[in-house]
C-alpha cells in the first residue's frame, strides 16, 4: 500500500499544527520532518523541541528524517520528543550497524538514507535489520529541486534485493516527486512517497495529494 508523507519543509512554519492538520484530513498517513543542521546540508531547520511540541497534534506517523552530522547524538532526544520512524544518513556516520541499534533501542523504527550519488551496496551489511530506505531523489538540502530521473533504476533495485531475500522493507522517497514523477517511482517499487512543494503549494492540496497517490 502506497503511502503519503508529506514534507513540513515547504509548509507554513508559523503554523506549522494547522498545516499538519490539513493534510492528515486528507489521509496523509506520515508527517515527514526534515531536521537539517546547517553542516550536512546547508540550511538549518527544527529540532526535538518542536517535534515534541507537534506531537499532540496528530497520531500520523512522525517521520524524523535526519540531514545532520553525528546523528547518533541525537537519536534520544527525537525518541522522547514523539518520533515514530527515524532515519540517519549512512554518509555521516561511521558506525551504521550501531546507530540501528540504538534507534531501535530508542523505540523507533529505522531508516537509513542515501543520497543521490551513494551506491545501494552501502546497504548491504544493513539490511536485514532496519524498517525503511530512504532513497534521495534529489540532493538533499532543499525543497522544490527537480527530481533526479536516473532514480527509480536505483530503487528498483533495491525492491528486487529486498524481495529475493524475503524482506518487508520499506522503500521511501524523497526530492521532487510530484503528480508527473510519482508513478515512476511507484512501478520502481517505492511504498512511502514523501513530498513537500508538490502538497503545500498546490492549489488543490487535495487533488494533489491523489496524484502523487494514484495518478
Ligand atoms: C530535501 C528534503 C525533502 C524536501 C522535499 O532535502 O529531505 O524532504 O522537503 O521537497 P520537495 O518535495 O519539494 O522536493
Ligand atoms: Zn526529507
């Protein structure tokens, strides 16, 4: 089953309850939050205290994308503050197979992130053990990029990885997936389709939000 994340990153950060709202009343079953921290992406956006804060609003799944260095410092705080999924970035820590573990110590599910340009085979020692991969379809950094076309190749890949070894996984995406790019990454095998721009700056959320679902 397809599932919608839409991404806080391009919703209105002053009122950030009543956009949240909006698009859990139109079935959004994950909120995605992207926390960034000025050093492995170059802007800067929310931390634990808001998560905690948002927590109250809604029962969708929180889905703690972490864009930050030494991730593993900040599993704890994210856990306690309400987060349901949280995803790492394998290009900024040394010690992946650790870091799954304590996410899933925390509580959590786990995910574990790629950029555009890190091959699958990074995966490969990780596998059995997390929830979700989270392929970047976009550079990471920004909202409103254009999605990188060579990325469901990538993608289906994995789905055929996961389902010879018998795995449940979870294959989210990220970056530029809109009305027009979502079915590709669909048939590629993805389950989780995480959009920011495409939802918050439609004119019709609603019908925005099907085409990234079913068109
Ligand atoms: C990008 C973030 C995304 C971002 C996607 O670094 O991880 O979650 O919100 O934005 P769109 O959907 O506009 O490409
Ligand atoms: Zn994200």
């Amino acid at each position: 089953m397809i599932k919608l994340a839409p991404s806080i990153l391009s919703a209105d950060f002053g009122n950030l309850a009543a956009e949240i709202k909006k698009v859990t009343a139109l079935g959004a079953e994950y909120i995605h939050i992207d926390v960034m921290d000025g050093s492995f992406v170059p802007n800067i956006t929310v931390g634990s205290p808001v998560v905690k804060k948002l927590r109250p609003v809604t029962e969708a799944v929180f889905d703690v994308h972490l864009m930050t260095e030494h991730p593993e410092t900040q599993v704890a705080a994210f856990a306690e503050a309400g987060a349901d999924i949280i995803t790492f970035h394998i290009e900024a820590t040394r010690h992946a197979h650790r870091l799954v573990q304590t996410i899933r110590e925390a509580g959590c599910k786990v995910g574990v992130a790629l950029n555009p340009g890190t091959p699958l085979t990074m995966l490969d020692e990780l596998l059995t053990d997390i929830d979700m991969a989270l392929i970047m379809t976009v550079n990471p950094g920004f909202g409103g990029q254009k999605f990188i076309a060579t990325m469901p190749e990538k993608i289906a890949i994995l789905r055929h990885t996961a389902e010879d070894n018998g795995l449940n996984l979870d294959i989210e995406v990220d970056g530029g997936i809109n009305g027009e790019t979502a079915g590709t990454v669909r048939e590629a095998g993805a389950n989780i389709l995480v959009a920011g721009s495409a939802i918050y700056e439609a004119p019709d959320m609603a019908a925005a939000m099907e085409q990234i679902r079913n068109g």
